[in-house]
C-alpha cells in the first residue's frame, strides 16, 4: 500500500509539473487574444508542531492545518492558474501537502485531494456571475492558508464548518458595499455526493463604512448518506471585520446550527451546536504582529464534532474552550515566519486528550510556521 501511495504521488508530481509547463507555454499564445488575461501563482507553507496528547500515534486531534506532530512537514504547496476572457473566466488550483493529504476526500476518491479549486464561470449580466464546479468554502472568519489568517492553528469554530465544496454559485455585486450568492451544493464539506439530495447556500456581505464587513453565510440540506433517515441541518455562520485604526484588526466568527432527530435524549427532537471565535492583531512594529484569539465549541448533541466516551459511561458530543497567542515577523510582503502558543480544555468528563497513562481534559500545543505567496 505504501509503494502504491508513493507511486501515485509520484505521476500526480509529474502531472503538476506538466501542467504548469502547458501554463506556461500556453500563457503566450493565451495574452495574443485580446482582452484576456492569465495569471499564474503559487504558495508554499511548512510547519512544525508539537503537543503534549499522548493519542498514540502522530495525527495531532482537531488539527486541519499542521495536522502531524514532531516533524517538520509540508503544510501546503500549491499552484493557481486564474484566466478571464470576456465574459468568462476559470480558476484551477492544484495542491499537495498534509492539509490536503489528511482532510480531503480519501479512497476510492483520494484523486481528489490534488483540486483545491477547478471551476468556469461566465457573466451574463453587468455584476451577475455563474460559476461552477469545485470550490473552497464560502463559509467562515478563518481561511485553508495560514498566511492570511492571524494564527498557525485553526479555531474550533473552523475545523468544523466545510472546507471544500462543488457546486453551483450566482455571485451578485449590488453595489460597492453590499454583495451576495446563492449556492446549490452537493453537500456539507463533500465533493462526490453522499445522498441523492442536494444542499442550498447563501452569503451576504455588506460593507457599511470602509473597516468594517459583516457576512453572513449559511448551509441548508439533508448531510446524512443514502438509505439513513434524513435529518434536515441549517448552518448559519456570521463573520465581522472589523480595523477601528490603521494596525489593529479584529475578527470575530460565530457559528450556530440545528439538525433534525438528533437530540441525544429524545431522537423525535432536533438539537442544536453553537460555535464562536474572536481574534485580534497588532502590527506594533513594521514587519511584526501580536496575535491572540479565543475560541467556545458546544456541541454536546455531537452533530459535528460525534460523539465522545465520558468518565461517567455515557457518550456526549464535545464541549471546549480554548485560547492561542501568536507572534509573527513578515521578512518580506509576501512572506511570513510566526510561532503560535494554544491551550484546548474540554469539559472534565470527556475522555478526548491522554497525558501519559491518563486522561485529561486539556491539551496545550506549540506550532512555527513560514510560508511564502508568489
């Protein structure tokens, strides 16, 4: 199986690495046509982490981002083609990494996890845009790259909301403050679907004054696979930007959701999750920030997050809370070194983090990671 792995990774290097000669070349006959325009560009992100849970093997818990312990890995390599002619354009992002490798589909559709994003869209109204096929999440305060995020690590908040989607998007700017699309998906966090149902989304951003942004996005469908009973889920999530001065910023994210049949002590009952975080930046001097954000995640009906053994016998879903500190140095504009210090503590009764021969109800984690955008 392993050799199999290495191979596999092996023609999709090859392939990246042809694709982006054909990029390149093409790229001079693509500027002949007039009014069109492609673009090329790349990120790179490496990462050390490390934490003090004893689970037993090298996947750290919770981890989207800088998901393997003791070692120095590759969090993130990926190249972006982005082409517009006319009333078209088409955005295709190839990708490899632990972020990929872990969180993205696996067998028998592990292909996948080389498409971050493959899409065409096309304008057929001043403002009006349809595009489809697979994209990153519209959902969330926190992004897939650390570089534009102020932490190393994701917020609980996060690690649960979607991070991938297919589908169909009509975007509509109806002015230069307020924008929206409506989205019909495959499903919650899915590229092949699950079910023969399908999932509707929506985001609405407004820009009231120029620091300040307010977004509200949601997901609506049947997640359970074909042949389950279904369970109706309603995602809503509402990100705030919010730069009261020039080297301050503040972002706050808050998810609530509810899903049919699912509340643990009367199945005919719906429950409900909710999930937040707030996070602040400081760039106290040119080239360096101070980060710091905390976290909430309750879910104890385990919609999300499943469900977990407890002391006293009977499983619940996760309920935690956490805090993270950040110091980053930028060398350059386009690149960034940053250390990041994070305490997670889950209510006492679950049984989640190991320290040693037992259980604990915290975790505390230190990651470095450097990236560079080009």
């Amino acid at each position: 199986m392993t050799k199999i792995y290495s191979k596999i990774h092996f023609v999709v290097l090859l392939l990246c690495i042809t694709m982006l000669n054909i990029l390149l070349m093409s790229n001079l006959n693509i500027k002949a046509q007039s009014g069109s325009d492609f673009k090329i560009s790349g990120y790179a992100d490496t990462y050390y982490a490390y934490d003090n849970d004893n689970n037993g093997n090298s996947l750290r818990q919770f981890s989207v981002i800088s998901p393997v312990r003791d070692q120095f890995r590759i969090n993130l390599a990926q190249i972006t083609g982005k082409y517009t002619y006319k009333n078209l354009r088409s955005t295709v992002t190839l990708q490899f990494g632990d972020i990929p490798r872990y969180n993205w589909p696996q067998a028998p559709n592990e292909y996948l996890q080389y498409i971050q994003e493959a899409n065409v869209g096309f304008r057929p109204a001043k403002n009006l845009w349809i595009d489809a096929g697979y994209f990153l999440t519209h959902v969330g305060a926190e992004g897939l790259l650390p570089v534009y995020n102020f932490m190393n690590t994701q917020a609980l908040a996060t690690y649960y909301e979607p991070i991938y989607q297919s589908g169909v998007k009509v975007s509509y700017d109806f002015s230069d403050k307020v924008y929206g699309s409506l989205y019909l998906l495959n499903g919650y966090n899915v590229l092949a679907d699950n079910n023969l149902n399908k999932s509707f989304g929506m985001q609405l951003g407004v820009k009231p004054v120029s620091n300040l942004e307010i977004i509200y996005n949601n997901i609506t469908g049947n997640e359970q696979s074909q042949g389950s009973p279904g369970k109706m889920r309603i995602y809503n999530n509402l990100v705030v930007k919010y730069s009261p001065v020039k080297k301050l910023d503040f972002l706050l994210g808050a998810d609530f959701a509810t899903q049919q049949k699912s509340d643990l002590n009367d199945t005919a009952n719906s429950a409900s999750m909710f999930s937040g975080l707030l996070a602040v930046r400081y760039n106290f001097v040119t080239g360096f920030y101070v980060s710091a954000r905390g976290e909430y995640h309750d879910d104890k009906n385990g919609i999300l997050s499943g469900l977990y053994p407890t002391l006293n016998g009977v499983s619940s879903g996760l309920k935690a809370s956490g805090f993270a500190f950040a110091l980053q140095y930028n060398p350059t504009d386009n690149s960034f070194i940053r250390t990041e210090a994070r305490m997670l503590k889950t209510d006492s009764d679950l049984i989640i983090f190991t320290k040693g021969n037992t259980f604990s109800e915290s975790r505390t984690e230190i990651t470095l990671g450097t990236g560079i955008v080009f």
